[in-house]
C-alpha cells in the first residue's frame, strides 16, 4: 500500500486513516464540494440563517444539510429546552418502506443510516466526516425527542444494560475464584508430600 505525506507534520501515513497516528491532524477527505446540492433532489442548496446558524435548505424537498458542529448545536439538549415554540408530545414515526442511501452533499461518497439516540426512530443520514442529511420535518421529530425526555431514557436504558453486564462480570469473578481457592486448596504436593 502507498503512503502518503501527513499535510500537518509530513510524516508518511495510510492514506485511509482519518487521522494522523503521530500529530493527530485531520486528514483531507477528498474533494469537498463548494456548492453543495441536494442528495435527493438534485437541486443547489440554499444557505439560511438560524439563530447564528447556518444551515444549507433544499428548496425543492424541503431537506436540510448540517455540518458535525451545526448539528451538534442543533440538537443540543441545552438549545432544544431553551426554544419555546416547539409543543405537542412527540410520537415515534412508522417504518419507511424503501431503504435508499444517498450521497453525501459534501464529498459525494454513500452516508450511512442512523436511528437518532439508538430509540427515536428517526433514522438520519450521516456521513462520518461532513455532516448530517435530515428529510423534511426530522428535524423538528429530533426535538420533540429530546423534548420528551427521548435522550434521557436512551441514557437510562444504557446504564440499567451496563448495571446487568457487571453483574454477570461479578458473578463469573466469583465462579473464578472460588475455583482457584479449591485449586489451591487441593493442592497435590501437600497431600503427598
């Protein structure tokens, strides 16, 4: 395989790796497309501003485009409770029929599905280096989510799993050493010797 040149320290690195394993630099991945369009459409995206936000609109679909750190900020649980207007209770939306991965806005390359805090149902497409691709109105299923308490219950649910799996870690602790305690207790040498 060739290696290619870290552009931030020059070392030679995969060039698969996302990061430089000795500075820690990002590394480019590939072409970033300067005008984005929509991965369902085919339509140019339009740049509109959110609370100091900018988000990239489909004007035909109704999609949106979110950068890592917009969407991080979007879906905060701090900036979805400090907005008022959002009410209703959420309800988890019904299984799609088709699954159809679509291409990146930025780079091009196929996003992967992802269903928002492993339970809401809302299932995202992501690309792991751009962004985040919302259909029209999962945006708004997101906060109501995290509105509901969504992001709490997943968390719950996490440590009610990990609580369990140390149980059984502790259990197959105590199944080891009493095995080593009989081990040593019948030990061979001291009975013939």
């Amino acid at each position: 395989m060739d290696l290619i040149a870290c552009e931030h320290c020059g070392k030679m690195v995969n060039p698969r790796s996302m990061y430089c394993p000795f500075c820690g630099g990002r590394a480019q991945t590939g072409q970033v497309i300067s005008s984005p369009l929509c991965p369902r459409c085919g339509t140019a995206l339009e740049c509109q501003k959110k609370n100091d936000i900018e988000i990239d609109a489909c004007p035909g679909c109704r999609g949106l485009w979110l950068d890592r750190g917009e969407f991080n900020i979007v879906t905060a649980e701090s900036t979805v409770y400090r907005e008022e207007k959002l009410t209703g209770e959420y309800s988890r939306p019904g299984q799609t029929e088709k699954v159809e991965y679509i291409p990146c806005a930025r780079c091009g390359k196929l996003m992967t599905r992802k269903n928002f805090g492993k339970i809401s149902g809302v299932i995202i497409d992501e690309c792991a280096s751009h962004g985040v691709w919302l259909d029209s109105g999962e945006l708004e299923k997101i906060r109501h989510f995290i509105l509901d308490g969504g992001l709490e219950k997943e968390q719950f649910r996490e440590i009610e799993q990990n609580r369990q799996e140390l149980r059984e870690v502790a259990q197959q602790v105590d199944d080891l050493a009493f095995s080593h305690k009989l081990i040593h207790f019948w030990n061979w040498k001291r009975w013939f010797f």
